[in-house]
C-alpha cells in the first residue's frame, strides 16, 4: 500500500485504500485529502470520526451494491485554550478570541468526549472547580493516593514503624 512521507497510508476519495476497492481507511493513520484544501485532514479525534462515518456509508454502500459518496466534510474551525477564560478560535471561517473563543472550544471539547458518562463527569468537574477553586478529579486522585499511602505503611502484625517524618501523632 503506497504511504506519504509522514508513513500515512494513501486513501481515495472515498476512503479506500489507493488501488483497493475492499480496504477502507481514515484517522490519522492514513492520509485522507480534504475537498476544499486539497491537503490531508488534520490528524485528531474530530476528523477520524468524520472518516469513520463516512467510511461506514460507503462499505454499507458498497455492499448494497450502490454508488460510493466522496468524503466532503469541510470541518468545523480550530479553537485553541490559552488557559481559563483565554482562547482563540475560527469557527466556520468567523474568528473569535477571549472568553468567547474559550467557551465555545469547552463545549465542543465536551461535546465530543467519547461517551456521555466521560463528558458529564468533566462537566461536574468544572463546575466543581467553579465552586470550589479545585479540580475534583485532582483533588480525588490525591486523597486516593494518600490513602493507599497509608495503608502501605502498616503491616499484619503492626510492627513497622515509618521514619521520623513520616510517623503519625495518633494509631
């Protein structure tokens, strides 16, 4: 299978691989030209999804025996976070910067989490740490670890005594 100098398997435009018929690709493993730049597709989460719908369609079509439909999706924009309340974006060619460009580069980012229970429970942790000033998961992680710490550091037969700094006022 041919590949670009970036090791990325060639695809057609209807995401098979070049000189195949019953191959499909997309993702960032395989370079998938897109319609409007005539450049590869970025390779991130957002544009191998869009490979693997399109992708789908066609082996599905493929197999009814209809015709195949290019890959024609033209993307959204970029946006990227400069830190909290900071950020910069384009969405569909309209530019965007500050708080607004954050905003809207929160919602997609959440909005494309790989499932539904991942994206509620950032959602919870933002809003935790609009509350509380921390990071819930963090938080948790730590205490977490703590406590594995501890747990550590007695044995079946309570005869481990941990170093000086590390001893405890109270059993």
């Amino acid at each position: 299978m041919q590949r670009d100098n970036l090791n990325r398997l060639w695809t057609n435009r209807y995401l098979q691989m070049t000189g195949c018929t019953n191959i499909w690709g997309g993702g960032d493993a395989c370079h998938v030209t897109h319609c409007k730049t005539m450049l590869p597709c970025a390779p991130n989460a957002l544009w191998a999804m869009k490979h693997g719908v399109y992708a789908g369609r066609n082996i599905a079509n493929a197999i009814k025996q209809k015709p195949l439909r290019p890959f024609t999706y033209k993307g959204l924009g970029q946006c990227a976070s400069l830190g909290i309340g900071k950020g910069m974006g384009e969405l569909y060619g309209i530019e965007f910067t500050g708080w607004i460009a954050w905003i809207i580069r929160w919602f997609f980012f959440n909005y494309y989490m790989p499932s539904r229970k991942v994206m509620l429970r950032e959602v919870a942790d933002w809003i935790y740490l609009l509350f509380s000033g921390k990071r819930k998961d963090l938080f948790m992680q730590k205490k977490r670890a703590k406590t594995v710490i501890e747990s550590r550091l007695v044995t079946s037969m309570n005869l481990y005594h941990p170093p000086y700094h590390m001893a405890k006022t109270s059993h």
